[in-house]
C-alpha cells in the first residue's frame, strides 16, 4: 500500500505541479487564523477523515447546526 502514498510536499507537486493562481500559495498558512476558525466553527457539516495502521482510511459525514464545531488549538497537524 505504501507505494501509493504521498508523504511529502516534493511528492505532491510532482505529482499535480504547482498551484496556478499566487493566491492559492498567499493563503496558506501553518495555523488556524481568527477567520479560519470562526468559518470551521460556523459550518454546519464537516468530514471526519481516519487512518489506520494497516493503511484504510474512512472519512464519516458529521454535522449539525452551526456551533457545534470546537477548535481546541489553532496549530495545524
């Protein structure tokens, strides 16, 4: 399964070039801002992704009215 997975930035572009458009690369960042967060918190529906050891992944649909999303720390995985 491994030789399937993308575990770097190098192996993604490689694969997709890099983005278009500057404004893609200008909003990027390496934490949640105030904005970004309070647009996760507002949204009424999000996927939750899980990997497991043996390589599966699941990604479950979950939501419900806005509010019911809490951000615990701004710093991204």
């Amino acid at each position: 399964m491994t030789e399937h997975q993308i575990t770097s930035e190098d192996q993604l572009r490689a694969l997709l070039g890099d983005p278009i458009h500057p404004l893609v690369v200008a909003k990027s960042t390496a934490i949640l801002t105030p904005s970004i967060k309070k647009y996760i918190e507002m949204s009424p529906f999000a996927a939750l992704a899980t990997h497991a050891p043996d390589g599966s992944s699941d990604v479950s649909p979950r939501g419900d009215p806005p509010g019911w999303v809490h951000i615990k720390d701004e710093k991204k995985p």
